[in-house]
C-alpha cells in the first residue's frame, strides 16, 4: 500500500489522499503538504457522516467534491473502504472521472475495488 | 546559533518538515530523516501553503533556498522570528548562499546531496544538530503566564463580550470565540466545534496562556451549548479514562427551534408517523420561475444559525433545515482541518438523486437534482443562479 500512495502522490495536482478501511483505520495515506495522517483520517471520517446522513434520508451518495476556492476534496466510499483526496485544482466531473481512472488500478493492484463511476457519478 | 529543539530529548515525539518544490528530493530525504527516529515527517511542495503553518511546531524544518513562489531565505527569516526553538536547516545548490543563510537565522546550511550516499551524510548532519542539549530547560524561560481558561471563559461569557480566546500550550494553539457572551465556536488544527472546546479547556490541566483578543470576522457557529454545560462537560472528559476520551454529546447540533438531537438517524426516529393519508407539511413557498430552477426538484436556503429562509418543494422544512445545517457544519470542521476558508460549494453524487450546496458567509443553498434527468450542466446554471442572487 505504500508504493500506491507514492504513485498517488504523483498524480497532478494531489495535495494528499488517505485510505480509510471500515471502521476507522487508515489502510494508506500520503501527502505533498504537511498534513498529518491523523488529520486526514478526521476529514475522511467526517465526510462519511455526510454520506451518513444523506444515507439516513434516502437519498444515499457515495461519491462527493467539496470546493474550497481552488481547492477541493474528493471523496469515495464502497467496499468496505472510504477514499479522499485532497487536490490543489478546481475540479468538474471530468476531472473526478479522470482521478479514478489513475486512482483505481493503482488501488486495484491492492485489492481495493470500488464501484463502477458510472454507477457514482 | 544553536539552541535545543523542542521535545529534543526525545526524539519519537519530534516532527519535521520538509520544505522544497522538487517532490522526488523531498520524499528521498523524509525516507533518510526518519531513520532518525522522528515522530512523523512532513513533506510541503507549496511555500505559499507553508506560510500557513505554525513552524513551531516542529523540531526541525529543512527549507530550501529557492522555492517555486517564493525566496526560502525570506521564509526562513519569517519562520525563525515564529519559532525560536525550532532547529532550521538550509538546503541550497551553492555555497554563496550560506552566509545568507546563517544571517537569516538558519542552524546549518548543507548543499543539497546528490545522490543517496550526500543524503545519508547530509541526515547525519542533521543527527547530531537533534543531540539533547544540555540547556534544553532554558526553551520555556520566555513563556507567558499561565492561566485558569475556564475562568477566562467565565468572565468572557459573564460580561457578555464578544472576544477571541487564543490558547496556547507547548506547540499546541486554538481559538475559542466568545459572541455575545456565548461561547460560539472553537478550533484547533484538526478539529473544531464542542470537541475542540473540551481539547482546548482541558490542554495541561486548564492552565494556559491565553490572549484575549477583539472579535473581527464571526465563523459560522459549531457550539450551541450554554457555556456553563460546556465547561462542566469539560471537567468530566477531563476525568474519563484514556486519553482520546470523548464526551457523549459530540455531535450535539441544534435545530433552529432549540431542539437537540445527537444524529440524524435520532433525529429522524424523533419524528412522529404519519397517520394514514396525512401528507407532511411542504415549504411554504412559492416555486421561483427563474430558468436555472426548472430543472430542480427541490430546494431551499438556509442561514448560518440553521433557520430556513426560503425555498421549494422541500418536504418537512425543519428536517431540510437540518440536513443542511448538518452538512454546512460537517464541512465547516473539514475546513477547520484543512486550514483553509469555508466551504464554496459541495455536488454529492447518488444513484437516485444528485445534490449541490452552494455556500457564502451568509448561508447556504441546497437542491436535489434527479440523476437520471441532469447534467452537469444543468447543476452549473442553478450555481450560477445561487451566486447571482447572493447565497
């Protein structure tokens, strides 16, 4: 898993990108920035209460981007896992279809599969 | 020029950053670095986001001479005056540039290693500057007096002042805001809101330095609680075993009518059945005829307290005036930790419904959009349609 998030820290525009598998622990993480992984577990588990709550009033979503100006995190969650990745880049769907098309094989490799985009976005 | 770093006696509690704009040196020399036993080894490619850092809390920060955006002697300069204790390293590609270096308050300046051998000679360096010093006592000689937070909070609150509260203990600090003589919000890097408060109160047994300062911009609110429950649930997470206890109320949020739920699943239990055939009650408001909204199936505002300002179609108003106040707050804690300002705007994709928040420091915009009949597009035009009419 380490080897995946160097790769992932390669990706254009990636500030930082964390793993969590259910419950709570961190499978992998990595940062171009200085975030700690304990950070980025908080923002993690606290986007999963969105999808909690957007759960809670069935409207289920599992897929999600937040913009802070130029920035923006984009989040994940299926098969027992919750991806985020925080990226220095205004971002459309393209460009978050574009993520997981790096992000996923890379998290294939390691036997972390989410659900088709096209059944996400 | 030398001086003892902070946590220098034992070096598994110690950070360092990395600073440069080549991101194959710095995760080389966060690889050698941690042979030195660090806590943890921070990489940052971005100066401009490194100004935003509290140097002092780290041990030792390597900063390069050129960065992408900005000089590092000018940062090195500006973090040295913030982080007297911190042990600064200078990594340059030419010797001319030590003398500058030195002046500008850095510990050591090493050209930058080549390959891994220079790596690994240039981190014994680096080593021998993180030797316990004998003088390391004399690093807390300039601390201000400590303080009781709780009773700076009481009398804060008492005289119904709106004040910023910043705390400080060792390399930790927070902000606890005072409005009105509530106690409104509370943040410290990676986390805000009540469970930020309990943290802060409770740093070194409540005796910290505190400055307090005039209010100038108001954050969105996160605490709702009166500050004597606050500062009682203080005391008792103070007292449960283990350190990362938590209260039992951390996800305490209000509703605009003053009711308290602790999640939404509790709040949507709290709601009374419907008896048959009765329809809930739907958002007295008319639908706007603007172009932007054709395409919605729902949506409402809502402002900074949680109260719901307008809207259409949005069954149950208090519900979708929690709901959204529910998320404005999540990702207020998301920014929190993130360092950086509220949130503008948020698409949550579901195989039903797509949903688009749209935020300013006035309140916040919330549709529903069914899947399989938009486009991104369509979600563009009611973003626009947000911010031309103001949030």
């Amino acid at each position: 898993m380490k080897e995946a998030f160097e790769e992932i820290a390669r990706l254009p525009g990636m500030i930082a990108a964390v793993l969590i598998r259910e419950p709570d622990e961190v499978a992998g993480w990595c940062a171009n920035s200085a975030i700690s992984p304990e950070n980025l577990r908080f923002i993690a588990e606290t986007c999963r209460s969105i999808f909690s709550a957007t759960a809670d009033e069935e409207r289920p979503s599992n897929l999600a981007a937040v913009a802070f100006g130029e920035r923006t995190v984009v989040i994940r969650e299926g098969g027992g896992y919750l991806f985020l990745a925080y990226l220095d880049s205004p971002t459309d769907e393209a460009v978050v279809l574009w993520l997981f098309e790096q992000v996923d094989p890379i998290l294939a490799l390691e036997g972390v599969f989410f659900e088709p985009m096209e059944e996400q976005a | 020029m030398l001086r003892p770093a902070p946590h220098a006696t034992d070096p598994t509690m110690s950070q360092a950053l990395v600073l440069t704009s080549h991101l194959d040196y710095a995760q080389a020399m966060r690889e050698e670095l941690a042979s030195l036993g660090l806590a943890r080894v921070d990489v940052e490619l971005d100066a401009l986001r490194a100004v935003q850092l509290r140097p002092q809390a780290y041990a030792l920060i390597l900063i390069d001479t050129v960065l992408e955006a900005m000089d590092g002697l000018q940062l090195l300069l500006l973090f040295r005056q913030q982080a007297p204790a911190t042990i600064f390293v200078m990594i340059g590609d030419e010797s001319l540039a030590r003398t500058s270096a030195i002046k500008n308050g850095a510990d050591l300046f090493l050209e930058r290693p080549r390959d891994a051998a220079g790596r690994k000679l240039a981190v014994e360096k680096i080593g021998a500057l993180l030797e316990p010093a004998e003088e390391s006592a004399a690093a807390g000689a300039e601390a201000a007096p400590l303080v009781a937070i709780a009773d700076q909070i009481e009398t804060g609150c008492l005289s119904g002042d709106s004040v910023l509260l910043q705390v400080h203990h060792e390399k930790e600090s927070g902000d606890i805001f005072i409005h009105n003589g509530n106690v409104f919000h509370a943040q410290y890097p990676g986390r805000s809101g009540t469970a930020a408060f309990y943290d802060i109160v409770n740093w070194n047994g409540g005796l910290l330095e505190v400055r307090s300062m005039k209010i100038h911009h108001l954050p969105p609110r996160t605490i709702e609680m009166p500050y004597r429950d606050l500062l009682r649930q203080a005391a008792a997470t103070d007292t449960l075993p283990g350190g990362d206890a938590q209260p039992p109320d951390e996800a305490y949020v209000s509703l605009a009518g003053g009711t308290t739920v602790d999640s939404v699943s509790d709040f949507l239990n709290e709601a009374p059945p419907l008896a048959a055939g009765e329809q809930p009650s739907i958002i007295p408001f008319p639908r706007p005829e603007d172009a932007a909204l054709l395409n919605v199936h729902a949506h409402w505002k809502v402002d900074l307290t949680g109260a719901l300002v307008e809207g259409a179609k949005g069954y149950d108003p208090d519900h979708c005036a929690f709901i959204t106040s529910f998320i404005y707050r999540k990702l207020a804690d998301v920014a929190v930790a993130l360092e950086l300002d509220y949130f503008e705007r948020i698409t949550l994709w579901g195989q039903e419904f797509q949903q688009v928040l749209v935020a300013d420091n006035l309140g916040v915009r919330h549709a529903l959009f069914e899947s399989a009949r938009t486009t991104e597009t369509q979600r563009n035009e009611y973003v626009k349609w947000c911010r031309e009419r103001g949030v």
